[in-house]
C-alpha cells in the first residue's frame, strides 16, 4: 500500500530531533525477524510511470526472497512513499520515515532533485546512522563529499553516461553536440556531464535549452528545437524524463530534423518509446528512427547472461499490489527501470544476509563495503569498498531495433 504523508516542515524536524537516539535505536535479533526499509519516488504525476517500474522491480525480486525464508532469516519490508518528484513531499516522506517508521534504511528513492534535497538530513542524524542506498539517480552529490559517506550507489553514475556517450558520438565525427536538459539538479549533472567530456576532446556544447521539471508529453517544444538547430548541431544529448524527452523528439522530427537524438538511463526509454509510437501512429509519423539512450543495466533481451534469465524468470512469476498507477498505466513484463530495481532488491538481500546474525545500522557500512566481487550474471560485478561507494560502473548503448530499444551492434550507422 502506497503510504500518503501530512505535512511537516523543517522546523519540526529541528524541534524533535533530540528524541531521534530513542526512536533510532538499532534493531537486535531478538526483537524481530523483519527490516523495514523506506523508499520515497514517483507514483504519480507525470514521471509516476518510472517510480512504480521501479519499485515493481525491486519487489518482484524481494518477495521471492522473502517467499525462501528471507535474507539469512530476516524477511525485508519496503515502505513506498509517493513525492511525485517533487523535493519538498520527498523531505517530508524522509523525516516521518526516520522519526515515525523507525526504517532500518532509506533505499531506492528515485529522483536527483529529491534525493539531493534529503541529503542534509543524512547528515544531521549522521550519529543515527541514517543511510541511503541505490538511489535511483547518477548524481555527483551522491557520489562527493560532503554527503557521499551517507550514500551507497549501485548504478553508473551520469557522468559516467555522459561521457559514454560523447565519446561515441565524437568518434563517428559528430563533434557538435548540443544539449536539452531538466532545469534542475538533474539537468545541471548532466549538462556538465557533456561540458567535461567534450572538453576533453578540445570541444564546446554547441548550443544548449532547458525547460522546467514536470513538462508533460502534450508540451510544445518546438521552440526549443528550432533554437537548438540554429546553431547546427550533428547530435543532442537530452538530460530529461520519459514525457519531456518524448515530447522533445516529437516536435524535433516535425519540424524535420533526422539527427541523432541520444538521452540517459533516468528517462525510462521503454516508456518514452510507447509514447513515441503511439503518437506516430496516430500522426502518421514515424518518431523511433535515430534515437539512442544509455542504460546503467544490460539489455533485458539479453538472454546470454544469467542475471537475465533469473530477472525474466521472477518478474513472470511477480503479481505485485498495485500503486496508485497513472491513468492508463498498464505494468510491464520486462524494462530496463524494473531490471535496475531488480538488481538493487538482490545487492539489499545479500547486504541483509550478511549481517543477519545481528543487523544493526551502523554495520551498513562495514557489510556492505564487504561486498567485493559480488557476481549478479550480468559479466560485471559488484564491488564496494572503503574507497567505493559505487558497486557498479557498466553504461551499455541501446537504439530501437524491432520496436526496442536494444543494444547498439554498431556506431557506424550514424558516421557523419
């Protein structure tokens, strides 16, 4: 059940922080076989697709585990908490799940602007030991100092796409590369994700836009595109969501430009394609033809590696209690969103089994910096440590092939 929060406001949490060492206390074996972890993400709105995605994902693979005795004993509870990607309900959601639901960690919250505004208060109950893990976002605060030592990633972080992408593109000579980004926390990483890596190779954002959080599909960017084009661009890197990534590749193609259009894992390119294809049927135009997103996880078609397989396997089995869907939401088998929250629900699992002999908050750190190696079947490994807090650094390209987006068998096709 999707959990609905009042309003709190900051002074508040000022006021009763000197009763958190009481209600923080850690939990001991003895007092219960279950850990209740919150999550706060997007159930609704326009981006609510990706959060309920994500948080299918994640479940599929926990209630199995918790179906099999749970990780070394304890079964594992997820509080869903809806911020509609909005960083003022997500502050709140954080502060009624340290005070009032005593979680034994904030996991896969979803969202930079909102996992960026929550960071403060990681560190104002640093003596709580109040972590996040695998958040959903491939943000630098997550990732530097100050507030890196209350974060653990598990996904590629954006920078790390960024430049993945740059470099692709810059290789096959398209060397001017424009940039159409979220006017936030988000936008900005990935702005000066692209700014860096073409600075690297001697070279300058070509032009760039920005539009505001929360654009809808139905908006008009045409405006945006023609700016954008006036600069004669051979590329653009799109730093959005599914519905304002969608609706900016729409109105490009309408106004006749074929360029590649490339964009980050965050924008849910399962969801931005539905999108896209069904509004080219209903225009008569086809929208899916060069396009390019970057995944933090490998294809989920992919049936050559075993993580995979074991993702395909479970989310068959998984029914799941619904969330509040966006109207006409219909939930889907595989996606690259569901695959990430599959992954993270197996990293939580095996950081629970590892302390199960006494969990307690102030062990996330040395247990989960124990988890080296750590093999998922997907080629690449887990591997945490006093020096990492990031387990993963895999980015894989993905074009539309077949009506999916699948792995780029060559770059070649876009030389310029």
């Amino acid at each position: 059940m999707l959990i609905k929060r009042g309003n709190l406001f900051f002074a508040a949490v000022l006021i009763l922080s000197a009763f958190l060492t009481l209600s923080m206390r850690p939990a001991k074996a003895g007092e219960s076989k279950e850990l209740v972890f919150g999550m706060s993400a997007a159930f609704t709105g326009a981006n609510g697709e990706l959060g309920i995605e994500f948080y299918r994902g994640l479940m599929a693979y926990i209630e199995h585990l918790n179906e099999q005795g749970g990780a070394g004993g304890w079964k594992i509870k997820v509080l869903p908490a809806n911020d509609g990607y909005n960083p003022a309900p997500c502050f709140q959601n954080t502060v009624q799940f340290i005070e009032n639901d005593n979680v034994f960690a904030l996991f896969s919250y979803v969202g930079t602007p909102t996992t960026t505004r929550i960071l403060p208060l990681l560190q104002k109950f640093e003596d709580n030991d109040v972590f996040l893990l695998f958040p959903l976002s491939g943000a630098q605060p997550l990732r530097t100092a100050p507030f890196d030592k209350y974060v653990y990633n598990l996904r590629a972080s954006y920078f790390d796409e960024t430049a993945g992408l740059v470099d692709h593109l810059v290789a096959i000579g398209r060397t001017r590369i424009a940039v159409f980004y979220q006017s936030d926390a988000y936008g900005r990483t990935g702005w000066d994700g692209v700014r860096r890596t073409l600075k690297r190779h001697g070279l300058k954002i070509a032009a760039e836009a920005a539009y505001r959080r929360g654009a809808p599909f139905e908006q008009d960017f045409s405006r945006e595109a023609k700016h954008l084009m006036q600069a004669d661009p051979d590329a653009i890197i799109v730093v959005g969501t599914y519905a304002s990534q969608g609706a900016f590749i729409r109105d490009a193609r309408n106004a006749g430009y074929e360029l590649p259009i490339a964009g980050l894992s965050f924008a849910d390119s399962d969801k931005m394609l539905e999108l896209l294809t069904l509004e080219g049927r209903r225009a008569g135009h086809n929208y899916t033809s060069n396009l390019i997103n970057s995944q933090v996880v490998p294809c989920y078609e992919d049936v050559s590696l075993e993580g995979v397989r074991f993702y395909r396997e479970i989310m068959d089995k998984y029914k799941g209690e619904p969330l509040s869907p966006s109207k006409g939401y219909m939930p889907r088998r595989f996606s690259y969103v569901s695959f990430e929250g599959f992954l993270n629900g197996m990293v939580l699992g095996e950081m629970v089994k590892r302390m199960a002999d006494a969990p307690s908050r102030d062990r996330i750190p040395e247990v989960l910096e124990s988890i080296r190696d750590f093999d998922l079947g997907l080629g690449v490994n887990v591997d945490f440590g006093p020096d990492s807090r990031q387990g993963l650094e895999g980015v894989y390209f993905t074009t539309v092939i077949n009506e999916h987006f699948q792995s780029i068998p060559d770059w070649e096709r876009w030389r310029k």
